[in-house]
C-alpha cells in the first residue's frame, strides 16, 4: 500500500463518513504529509502499513527538536491517531502503531476576547460611504450578535434568514444545523445590505443563495474576513490580535458575564461537549464566585 493509495482513502473516509468540511480535511492530510516527509528522509520512504510505534516516538522527538510547539504536536498526532484508525478499521493492517503514542499534554489556552467598547469602535470605524461598507458593518454584527464561526458566516444562506421570528439556521461543524437567535439590531444591518450594496452586485450563479458577497458578486472567503477585522484594528489602534473567531470568544463571555445559563450558550455555540463551553466561565471568576454563592449551601 503506497501513501497516495492510503490518503485518497482517507480522505474520503473523512469527507463521506465523518461528514467533516474541506478545511479540516486539509488540515489531517496535511498531518500525514509531515510523518510522510520525515520518512522519506529518515527511513528511506517507508510505507504506510510498515511504520511501527518506534518510528513514531521517532518522528515525535523530530518535532520536539524542530521546535514545533506542544499545541501544533499534539494536532499533528491526532491526525496520524485518525489515519491509523481508518486504516485498521479498512483492514488495511492488522494492529494500530498509533495505540500507545503519546501526546504532549496541552493546557487550554484561555482565548482573547474584546470588551462590549472595543467591538462598538470596530463596527463604527467602518466607513459606510464605501460601496462594501454596509456589508461590512452588517458581517461584523452578526458574527457579535450571533457567536459564528467564520466557515459559517461566509457560507450564511439568504434561505435560512428567519428574521420574522428572529433566528437564523447556520450549518456547523459536520454539517449539523442548528438555530440562532439573532439582534434586531443585526437584522437591520443585514436588511440594509441586502436592500443596498447587494442589489447592485452581478451575482454569480453558484453563489445566489449566498448572503455575504465580494465585488464579483461570489461567496466571500474566510482570508477576506480576516482581512476586514485586521484593517479596522489597525484603524482604531487597537493593541489586541484579534480574528473572527475573537468575536465568537466575545459573544460566549458576555453572555455568561450577564447570567446566560451555560447549557443556553453550549446550544448557540454550536458545541457538542459542553466541556468546550465551560472555558468561557474561566475568564470571569464574578461568574464562578456568584454562582456558588446562589447555588451551593454554604454559598
């Protein structure tokens, strides 16, 4: 079995049985093609099915000398985890060289999050004499207002905007749909948008459908949406490094900063674990110190 062999497999195993988007695809294939290319140099282009668990304790020690960070290390070998599982469970090889491999521990790293202000400067430094202005003004709302993911917001459908009841549909990790409430005050930013600047677009035909649209009238990329945050920072001089994702860690916390029950958060998060979740009551110990003292008896 050669490695091409092995990661179109695995690649669609990923794609068709774990449902996962293109972006997380890419970042597993991209996990094996670094085990691959230290191989090659290390053990002679060593094959897939022939790789044993001292060539992985090998390969780890590599990264450790190459400076790779604990946090990338540990990304990497649950990749490779991934790969040897599928290849076991095809029965491409009869044991798991993966089974005892360790990773290095990892401790969660708390996210930066911006202040109720700092999000109000960022979304009035927007210059909405500029055609893409409203567009802009209205894809920061609702990523506040609304706690997205970047892959959601730029794939936001016009079809699932029920802004009569006051939610929207969002398709996250895995393709699993769920429904977010969503500010009025976001919904008049996207209403404006679309009544305005989006009227004006040649819109692609694989794109109608799509909410958020560049000047060629197609689907935003996510690079783009970083680059709309990093230049209103850098406009506002803010001494932070934010992304999209900081307004989703903004979102969480200020929610639970107001009381927001943490299952109601996990939901709009779009979180399986709630695990994932309970890293947001970290940033702010009034919540933990008020919740013992409503909830426990000697509170």
């Amino acid at each position: 079995m050669k490695w091409e062999e092995a990661k179109k497999g695995f690649d669609s195993y990923l794609r068709l049985e774990k449902s996962l988007s293109q972006n997380s695809i890419s970042a597993y294939i991209n996990d094996i093609n670094k085990l691959i290319v230290y191989l090659d140099a290390k053990f002679n282009g060593m094959l897939p099915d022939k790789v044993k668990l001292i060539h992985l304790k090998d390969f780890v020690q590599w990264l450790n000398e190459e400076n790779v960070s604990p946090r990338t290390q540990a990304r990497t070998i649950s990749g490779i985890k991934s790969f040897y599982k599928y290849l076991l469970l095809g029965g491409k090889i009869e044991s798991d060289p993966t089974s005892l491999l360790e990773a290095p521990k990892v401790g969660r790293k708390l996210p930066d999050i911006l202040s109720v202000d700092e999000i109000d400067r960022l979304i009035n430094a927007v210059d909405v004499s500029k055609s893409e202005g409203q567009r802009n003004k209205a894809i920061l709302e609702t990523l506040y207002g609304c706690g997205l993911r970047v892959s959601e917001l730029v794939n936001l459908k016009l079809s699932n905007l029920y802004f009569s009841k006051g939610y929207i549909k969002v398709e996250g990790k895995n393709n699993k749909e769920r429904l977010v409430p969503i500010s009025r005050r976001a919904m008049d930013e996207i209403e404006a948008y679309i009544n305005g600047y989006r009227r004006t677009l040649k819109v692609d035909s694989e794109s109608e459908d799509i909410l958020f649209l560049n000047r060629r009238g197609k689907k935003l990329s996510r690079v783009m949406i970083f680059t709309i945050i990093k230049n209103l920072a850098d406009k506002i001089k803010l001494n932070k490094k934010i992304s999209p994702h900081t307004f989703r860690h903004s979102f969480a916390t200020h929610l639970i900063e107001g009381g927001a029950d943490l299952r109601v958060v996990q939901e709009m998060l779009g979180h399986e674990s709630i695990l994932t979740t309970e890293i947001y009551t970290h940033l702010d110990r009034n919540y933990l110190h008020d919740t013992i003292n409503q909830f426990h008896p000697r509170g």
